[in-house]
C-alpha cells in the first residue's frame, strides 16, 4: 500500500504516525466520513476529507488533510491515498512517497 505526502509542515513523520494517517483515511472511505479522530500513545489529532480527487504525476487518489500532535511535536500534513490501496489489507508493505512542500497541492487537484 502507499501513502503520497504532499506536503507538511513541522515535525517529520514516522512510520507509526504514516500508518495512523493510512489506516484513517482507508477506514473513513470505508464509512464515508470527511472527519475523523485519531488518539494513540504516540499521535493524536484530526484527519479530514472532501473526497476531492488529487494527482501526483502519474498517480491519482483521494485527498486527505491532517493536523496532528506526537511527542516529539506537531506537524499539518496533505497527503493522497490512491483507491486500489484502500482494498489492501493487511498490508504487505508501507511505501510512503513524499514531495516537496513547494508544490502547492492547488496545483495537483484534479479539476475535472
């Protein structure tokens, strides 16, 4: 499965807290929810959603915004899940792509 970071602002994210913010977003486009929680031992913050479609070169997915908390501190991030990758489970492998906060993710909405 995959997670594409378009962005973020404040800390660098670990493994655990991308997997935070994949599990959440796959189990809102489960439920249909724009907005959802999340409070673990190490990240707690909020994860929302307009199901606007996002592309990133070649691949294209769901948008997903985050503002979250960890003990190391907090960080904003903008990230795109890719359809296909909400029907992985359990995942085989995490493979997280992340592009520079200099493309404003304006520019990598898909308008159509």
């Amino acid at each position: 499965m995959n997670i594409y970071c378009l962005g973020f602002s404040g800390i660098s994210l670990t493994n655990e807290v991308l997997q935070v913010l994949f599990f959440g977003a796959q189990s809102m486009f489960v439920s249909g929810d724009q907005q959802r929680l999340v409070k673990f031992a190490f990240v707690e913050g909020e994860i929302k959603t307009d199901y606007q479609a996002g592309v990133l070169g070649s691949v294209g997915g769901y948008l997903f915004h985050a503002s979250i908390d960890t003990p190391r501190g907090s960080t904003k991030v903008r990230y795109l899940v890719r359809k296909a990758d909400f029907n992985v489970t359990p995942p085989e492998s995490f493979v997280f792509h992340c592009e520079s906060d200099d493309d404003p993710v304006e520019s990598l909405v898909n308008r159509n």
